[in-house]
C-alpha cells in the first residue's frame, strides 16, 4: 500500500503548486503510476506533470466505478460474490496506485464488518 509520502507527492505534482525539477520523484511517480518514461529531463516538467494528472484522473475514475460498485455489492451480496465481482474486474487495476485503493477499500469493508459483528454480540 502507499504511505503518505507517496500520498503527498502525487498531490502535490497533481495540483497548480509550482515544483522544482527531481527526477527521483518522478521517476517513483511514473512507477506508482505505472507510465512508462524512465529518463527526465527539467525542460519536460510541465510534460510530466501533465502525464501524471491525466493519469491520476482515468485512475481515479475507474477506482470510483470499481469502489463503488464493491461497496455496493459489500453492503447487499454475500463475501463470495463481491470478491468474485473483484476476480473479473481485477485486470481494470493497472498500477500500484489503483491497488492501494482497492485495498484500502478492502480493509475498510472488513473492518466495518467487524465493528458490526461486535455490535451485534455485544448488543
């Protein structure tokens, strides 16, 4: 999963904030992002950038379809068919970026099931 340092940078080269050129938060960006460019260059930045908030919205996008449709099904389906409903839109995840989401999704839903498990046993 990403930490908050990740976090942060995809925040900040995704906003209006003016950034000195670093190749290393580049190239961890278009990693996290899975983007192919491995070499930068400084007269490039606005180019990279660019890439990165593109990306940053198609993921987000099929991250909301994909969440939404699982809280959904979490919420009224049983366990098996929200994670078959993950096994055949699994290939919609295409960098570690929309993992992380999907499995902070994941961890959420099972910890909401637990704190209501517990509310019914102690209810």
């Amino acid at each position: 999963m990403l930490d908050d340092r990740h976090r942060e940078l995809l925040a900040r080269y995704g906003s209006e904030e003016r950034l000195a050129f670093n190749s290393e938060e580049l190239e961890l960006l278009f990693t996290i992002l899975s983007l192919k460019i491995r070499s930068f260059n400084a007269t490039r930045l606005p180019e990279y950038r660019k890439l990165i908030y593109q990306a940053l919205k198609e993921q987000n996008k099929v991250m909301t379809e994909l969440g939404g449709e699982f809280l959904n099904r979490a919420k009224r389906d049983s366990k098996l068919a929200v994670m078959n409903y993950l096994v055949a839109n699994i290939g919609r995840i295409r960098s570690p970026y929309m993992l992380s989401i999907l499995l902070d999704l994941l961890c959420y839903d099972t910890n909401r099931a637990r704190r209501a498990s517990r509310r019914r046993r102690n209810g």
